[in-house]
C-alpha cells in the first residue's frame, strides 16, 4: 500500500463512482446553455484525444485558464452526470494538461453522443 497525502491507499490511488445509471440530471435548457458555453469552449480547445478502455483523455494547454475551465466543467458535470469518473494530469511547467472522462460500460458512447466530445 502507498502512502499519499497522508492517508493510505491501496496501488490504485483513483477515485471510485459508485453511480451506474447513465442519465444527465440538467432540463433541456441548462444542458443547452452549458453545451453552448463550457462544452463549446474546451471542445475548441481540445488538442489530442486518446480512446481509453472505459473512457476518453483530451490534451489541452497547460495554462490556468484551461485549468479553471477544466476545472468548471468537472464541477458542473459532477452535478448532472455523477456517474462520471474524473482524473487530471497538469504538467508542471504549463505545457499540457489532460482531463480523463471515465465510467461503466456506455460511457464513451454517452459521451460522444450527449458532450459531443
């Protein structure tokens, strides 16, 4: 077992969803606004996307304003779409910036289909 951050845990320091039900919590309108705002911008931004066996990763620039809207976006989709799972790697000299999307089975289709992704 590692030790990180003061608390022990086991070789997979990654955060568990307990959530399997594969629905998005927000009224037509707010999915809307949110796909016009927060998902169109980091959409555009996006530099590089990998397929991952439960999931998606996508590169972005490393700068803060990728980070507070990366950030955003996670704080809102933890809201609507807890079935989410959420992992991010920021390099520390602001080169690059990956934003992990991971679930159970049909996540990768919920998020082509619903985020556009």
């Amino acid at each position: 077992m590692k030790k990180q951050n003061g608390s022990v845990c086991s070789d997979d320091c990654t955060a568990k969803n307990k959530s399997d039900q594969m629905s998005c919590k927000l009224t037509s309108p707010e999915l809307q606004k949110r796909k016009e705002t927060v998902i169109a911008s980091l959409k555009q931004q996006i530099l590089e996307k990998k397929e991952l066996q439960n999931g998606y990763a996508f590169k972005f620039k490393g700068t803060d304003e990728i980070l507070d809207e990366l950030t955003e976006f996670i704080k809102t989709e933890r809201e609507c779409c807890d079935f989410f799972t959420f992992a991010m790697s920021i390099g520390g000299d602001k080169k690059e910036a990956w934003l992990e999307l991971t679930g159970a089975n049909g996540v990768k289709e919920f998020i082509t289909a619903e985020l556009g992704f």
